[in-house]
C-alpha cells in the first residue's frame, strides 16, 4: 500500500539544535592547542558544512594544511563522548512529530551525519524514536545533494517522491529534493549563513518555525 503523503527531515538546524555541542567540543580543542574559543553565533553558520567546515572555521585552515586532518579526527572523538551532551530540539519539534505520528502521516530522517552520531542523537531524544525511517550520511555510498538518500527513504516509508516533502535548513537540502522531484521547506530558523539568501535557493515553502509545516502537511 503506498502512503498519500508523507515528510522527511534534515536532522541538525531542523529538528536538533546542536550547535551548542559543536561549540564545546572545539573550544576544548582550541583551548588544548591555545587558540581562543569559537563563538557560538557564529560557529551556527558552518555545522551545516559537517566537521570539515567546522574545523576549517575554528582554526582557519584550509583541508590541505598538515594538521587539519589530525585536528577533524580528535574533534570528532571529542563529539562522540558528548552526543547529544548540549543539543536539545528545536522549539515546537516535540508537539509537531506527535501530531504527525497522531494523524499517521509516515515521517523519517535524512541527514548527512554518519550513523554513529545519528542513532546516539536519536537515542537521547524520544520525540525522535518515533522515525518510521532514518537515513544517514554514510547509509548509502552517497548523501545530499545526491537524490538518493531522500529516494531510499521514499521507497522505505512506501511514498511517492512527489508525495513527500522534505524539510531542511541548507541549499544542499533543496538540491536533493529538486533532483528527487520532492516538494521541500527551508527551515529559517536553522544554521543558514548570513550572507545566503535562502530564498535564491526557489524552495517551495520557508518555514519560519517548524509549525509552519501545519499549513501544508495537514491541509
């Protein structure tokens, strides 16, 4: 039986605010090499780059520098002991995932992040528990803004792609979606950097908190 419509979503600036993590993990790095610390305003513009934008932000080094490598590995065992340590949901999260598991609308997860990271997350997180289908960056040989993740969740949720809207904070999120013939939301309120204008990214709605789902998803 193929579902009538359902939703995806990015996790990190869209579900989970976890920058705050990403700020202690490299502060404390920083602090071990005696760089100053990142600020987090700031640092919420490059999570959506992963760890390598990250690293290459806090310490201003480009990917080919020598120590750059070193630095991403001991960043993320440092992530890795404090999944989920700061992160919380975003405002509203909770409430909506309910209603959507309530109105038995199919929903799940597509992110970029590598799946150790994600099942710790969804771990401390029991709104999140209730994902009928979870795919992570490294579930498949490919992630955003190749259509395939976002495909494979379709086809696991027993979706129609032009049935399912996918929700995320970032312009790789809308290139997927447009490659898989999705409708997609741009969630405003997440890691979007200052100098973007997400409305040049011609997604089909902006979210300027996640209830604003509510107008389309339960019309």
């Amino acid at each position: 039986m193929t579902a009538e419509k359902a939703v995806l979503f990015d996790l990190d600036g869209t579900l989970l605010d976890t920058a705050p993590e990403f700020a202690y993990c490299l502060n404390h790095l920083l602090q071990e090499e005696g760089k100053p610390p990142v600020v987090l305003a700031e640092l919420r513009e490059f999570v959506s780059f992963g760890a390598k934008g990250m690293v290459g932000f806090a310490f201003k080094l480009s990917e080919q520098d020598p120590a750059f490598n070193d630095l991403k590995e001991r960043f993320l065992a440092l992530y890795y002991q404090n999944t989920g340590f700061q992160s919380q949901l975003f405002p509203g999260v909770s409430t909506l995932l309910q209603q959507i598991t309530d109105k038995e609308i199919p929903w799940g997860i597509v992110t970029n992040k590598q799946q150790v990271y994600t099942t710790r997350l969804i771990e401390k997180f029991k709104p999140l528990q209730a994902a009928l289908c979870v795919v992570a960056g490294d579930t498949l040989s490919v992630n955003k803004p190749d259509p395939a993740p976002l495909l494979h969740a379709c086809k696991t949720l027993k979706v129609k792609p032009e049935n399912c809207w996918y929700i995320g904070d970032a312009k790789t999120d809308v290139e997927a979606s447009k490659s898989a013939k999705m409708p997609c939301g741009v969630a405003q309120y997440g890691y979007i950097p200052r100098h973007e204008d997400a409305k040049h990214w011609q997604a089909d709605y902006y979210l300027e908190k996640i209830s604003d789902i509510e107008h389309f998803l339960f019309a």
